[in-house]
C-alpha cells in the first residue's frame, strides 16, 4: 500500500514538472531585422529564441511556403542557403550571393501549439544600369531640326534619370537656361550648333554606384562667313595680311582666290594660314613685300557639302603722306583727306608718340564714317613722325 502511494505522488509530481515547463513558452526577446543588401553581395537573417527547451526552431520562405532548415537539418537544396546558430538561442540563416529572386519575407517559427513565429524582410536592391539597345547613340542633326534624346536604365529601386552637358555648361532648353534636366529622354526644338556637344545621361537610384552613358550631339550646319575688315590699306614693299573669319561644320575647305578668280598658293610672297577651333576657321592670307600687282580684291571662300559662303576683302595702296606745319595730307585708293595736325597730335603720347587707347572711339564718336577711318590709318601710319611736326 506505501509503494503504491509513493508512486502515486511520483507521477503527480512529475506532471507537475512538466506542467511547470510547458508554461514557460518559447518567445522571442527581439525581432528578426529587416535586412537590405546589393544584388551579388552575402545576407545574414537572425532569429532569437528563448526558453527554447526540447522545442524545434525552422526557417520558411514566406513566398512559396518552402521550408527551408528545421532545427539542425537544412531542407533546401539551394546550396547559396546555410544555416548556423549559437546555443541554441541564436539562429542564423545565410545566403550566399543573394538574387533578385531572394527579395521578400523569411518566417522564423518555433513548433509549438500554437506555433509561434515571426518574420523578416530581405530587400535586395540593384544599382542602375543603362540600357544601351533602349538608348539613343551619338547622333548627327541639321541645324534648325528637333533633337530627342532617350535614355533607358534598369535597377532597384526604379532608378532616376537626368541628363547634363560633360563640359557643365548650361543647356539652352527650349528658351529656358538651365544646368539640369529630369527624365528619359531630351528634346530641344530648333537645334543650334550652340547645343553641339556631348550629353551625359545619368541614371541613379540611392544605390551605388551612379551610372552614366555619353552621347555626342554633332550639328551640321553651312559656312557662314565674317570679314573684320573688307578693305585694307597697305604700302609697296611691307607685309600685309587679309582675314576671314568662317564656321561651318562638317569642316569646311578654305581657300583664296584673286580677282581673276585663280586659287592662292602658299609660295615665296604669299603665305595661306588657317586656324581651326572647333567649328571656326580664321583664315589669314600673308602678303609680303607687296608690290603694285597685290593692289587688287581677293575672295575668301568656304565649302562643304551643306553649302558655300565667300567674302570680298581689297587691298588699296597708301602712296603719300605729307606733311606740313599745321596739316597732314593723306592720300590713298579713292581718298584724300587732310587733317589738322594739332588734331591728331592730341591723342599722341607726349614722350613715345605711340597712339592713346582711346583714339579709335575718338575717330569713331566724333566724326564721320570716311573721316574716322582715314584719320585713324593716318595715326597708324605717322605716328612716329608727328611729333617734328611744330
């Protein structure tokens, strides 16, 4: 009868125990951290159990329901999934060069009755990249057209697009100054061969890093030409240069003709220079030791295939200057012209007879168009003998 009591109260107190440890629940003393990481890179999920005791822990894609550890066993034949853990108390769930398939929720869940779980969220981003067969490629458009530009770019998040000049000059959009524009694509209305240059479409979404592609923007165009001087004054046996300025692009070819129309050839007296910047060409033809036979017109020329522009620059002679007490006499093509010598003397330097700065807005304010001109060739040209003039 003794033994039997004995083991009546063993049992009691037996489920008593065991009543006592299925009270104290597994529980999670923090939650599974949401977790973002680039496409390529490894990411770490961690789940913390307490009070665990003969309970097992799993890990499951939400997604699908696939389960992917159970405890100490991994179920998924994914081999870039692991799983470790640390006393039972710390369980970590590895993934090896994550995919954009891996973004979503991972359920943490502990076999208990009710089960007992939690979740975390595994963001996979992407830095942007553009998408060359979507984009536009260097492109070629006549001056005056429409010019679309587009730029395609993939990513995650949605990446953001805008598009600057490489050399960081302002873009004249449409009548509108600006240093940036936002969106796919670009477009200015009525080109110019101010907006020649190259474009940098830039696509960013916060995840680095930013990606760019360069799109050379070529305007063609006709030359157009500009003279600074249509008619130059020279003597026999100095040099003299006649100069044409000129844009075109493509490059235009650029030569000189005489008055009969005959190209100019580089040669003993005659030296053809041309200075290319870009678009512009200044043309500069040298004429050394100029004889009587140089006095003549000549014609600067541009051609390309769009069109062709030409100017008219001549070369007079300068045959006398006299001088006098009181007044200069200037002679030269069709003009004669004299001048009071006090007049010019004024805007002479007292000491070197060079000629003041201001001289040119002088001649250009206070007299007429002819007068200005000659009065100005008569200080470039006397100006070292002026001041014996008394």
């Amino acid at each position: 009868m003794g033994t039997l009591r004995t083991c009546l109260c063993t049992l009691i107190w037996v489920h008593g125990l065991v009543d006592a440890i299925d009270s104290r629940r597994p529980w999670f003393p923090e939650p599974v951290p949401n977790v973002t990481v680039i496409v390529g890179k490894d990411a770490l999920l961690t789940c913390v159990v307490q009070d665990l005791h003969h309970f097992k822990v799993a890990w499951v894609r939400v997604s699908t329901q696939t389960i992917l550890s159970i405890h100490h066993r991994m179920v998924t034949e994914n081999a870039r999934i692991t799983l470790s853990y640390n006393d039972h108390r710390t369980w970590f769930l590895h993934i090896r060069n994550v995919q954009e398939t891996d973004r979503g929720w991972y359920m943490c869940q502990i076999n208990t009755e009710p089960m007992t779980s939690q979740k975390g969220y595994l963001q996979v981003v992407v830095p942007p990249k553009v998408i060359d067969e979507e984009s536009s490629m260097d492109l070629i458009v006549k001056e005056g057209s429409d010019m679309i530009l587009q730029c395609k770019a993939r990513g995650y998040p949605e990446p953001y697009i805008m598009w600057r000049r490489e050399d960081g000059q302002d873009i004249n959009y449409n009548g509108i100054t600006v240093n940036v524009i936002d969106g796919e694509k670009l477009m200015i209305r009525k080109i110019s061969r101010l907006h020649m240059g190259s474009y940098l479409c830039v696509a960013s979404n916060g995840v680095p890093p930013t990606r760019s592609k360069r799109i050379n923007v070529t305007v063609h165009f006709p030359p157009m030409l500009m003279i600074p001087n249509q008619l130059e004054g020279a003597r026999i046996g100095v040099s003299s240069k006649l100069e044409c300025h000129t844009e075109a692009n493509p490059p235009s070819i650029n030569y000189w003709t005489n008055e009969r129309g005959d190209m100019i050839v580089s040669g003993s007296r005659f030296l053809d220079d041309k200075i290319r910047t870009g678009y512009v060409c200044k043309m500069i033809l040298h004429i050394s030791n100029v004889s009587t036979e140089d006095f003549s017109s000549y014609k600067c020329v541009a051609v390309n295939a769009l069109g062709e522009t030409d100017g008219i620059i001549k070369l007079y002679e300068i045959t006398t200057v006299v001088e006098s007490s009181n007044e200069v006499i200037f002679e030269g093509g069709n003009y004669k012209y004299s001048v009071n010598v006090t007049e010019v003397t004024d805007y002479l330097d007292g000491t070197t007879g060079a000629i003041y700065d201001n001289v040119t807005s002088y001649v250009s304010s206070s007299h007429t168009l002819a007068h200005s001109f000659i009065l100005y060739l008569i200080l470039i040209s006397i100006n070292d003998n002026l001041l014996n003039i008394v």
